[in-house]
C-alpha cells in the first residue's frame, strides 16, 4: 500500500514538472516514517495542484484562442460600475453569474458610445473562459467582410459554422447589411438574427 502511495505522489510531482524534487522527497518521506494518513494527505495535496495547474492550462489556452485583450484584460472587477444609472443597474452587476450563457440567451448591449459596452462584452467573454466556455470575440465590421469574402468564394456555410462553435460568440458595434446566401443581414447583428444563426452570443450592440 505504502509503494503504491509513493507511485501516486511521484506521478504527481512528474505531471507537476518538478522531477527534480521527486527524489528529494522520496528520501525525506522516509527519514520522516511518514504515517499512511500523512503519505495519503500528502497525494491528495499534489493530485489538487495538478488538477489546478491542468485548469489553468486549459483556461490560458481558451483565452488566447478568444481574442480577447490579454495583457490588459476588461473584467468585471475593472469596470465601473458606478457610472451607470437606469432601473437594471443590477442586471449588470449580476452579469457575472453567466445567466444568459446557462439560458442560451442572446444579450444586447445599448448604450451611447463611451458608457462600457466592450468592456462589458469582454469582461463577460473572460468570465466564459475562466468557467471553461469557449470564447470568441470579433468586430462586426469584420465578420461583414469575411461573410462578403465567403460569398464571393462560395464559402458561407464554413464561415457560419465555425461561429456557432463557441459558446459565447461576442460581436462588437455593428456592420451594414450583407446577403449571406440568401439570407439578408440586418445592420444589427443580435437578437433574433443572431439566432437564426444559432449565436449563443453575448453582442455588445453600439446604436
């Protein structure tokens, strides 16, 4: 039993990458009598940090794939919250449960421009990552081009496709129409238009 324990904890250290302490600690292990709780105590500690560092890797991964800011990132702990007055103050500040995602609601933001409706929009997608979600922020003036691009090159259904892959699709500010093979594209890429693309989305919205 106390073998098997040791081959757990050496495991753990190897998939913590720190091979250069496994022999160390084995010896210290032993000089110590460890009693079977404490070696037990022990492997449940590194199995924890392992679980943990996987998670962080998985997380780092999503939000560089995200295209969200990473050296200066907008959160929700970053936003002020402050300067914004209405009678659903608190749906903003409850933003963070991830609400609309759980639903597979659309969200639109609207607002004067310089109020926060990016920042909100990606403190949003962040939170998406660090839940594990998968994340993609795009201009809309850019997804207009690329839908005109594919429809010159016939190429629509994969351009549509690898947007409804995320689970939190963020387009910014809004682009004009496009018929995207037959399908006519409002100036307004939210709402009931985001669906028919099977957008679960939260779409920051300039008007």
């Amino acid at each position: 039993m106390g073998e098997s324990i040791y081959d757990a904890i050496n495991a753990d250290i190897s998939a913590l990458k720190v091979n250069a302490y496994a022999g160390g600690l084995a010896g210290f292990l032993n000089a110590e009598n460890m009693t079977q709780e404490q070696l037990e105590a022990i492997r449940k500690m590194l199995d924890f940090l392992k679980k943990q560092e996987e998670e962080t890797i998985i997380v780092n991964t999503l939000l560089k794939m995200s295209r969200l800011p990473l050296k200066a990132p907008k959160t929700f702990e970053n936003f002020d919250f402050g300067n914004i007055h209405g009678k659903k103050v608190d749906v903003l500040e409850n933003l963070k449960t991830l609400s609309a995602v759980y639903a597979r609601r659309n969200l639109a933001f609207i607002g004067p421009s310089g109020v926060g409706k990016t920042h909100l929009a990606m403190a949003y997608g962040r939170e998406c990552c660090l839940q594990g979600m998968k994340t993609y922020f795009i201009k809309a003036t850019e997804l207009n081009q690329r839908l005109k691009d594919a429809i010159s090159y016939d190429r629509v259904g994969r351009i549509t496709n690898g947007l409804v892959k995320p689970t939190c699709l963020i387009i910014d500010e809004r682009a004009e129409s496009v018929d995207a093979g037959g399908f006519r594209q409002s100036k307004d890429l939210t709402g009931s238009k985001a669906e028919s693309y099977g957008f679960k989305a939260a779409a920051p919205n300039t008007s």
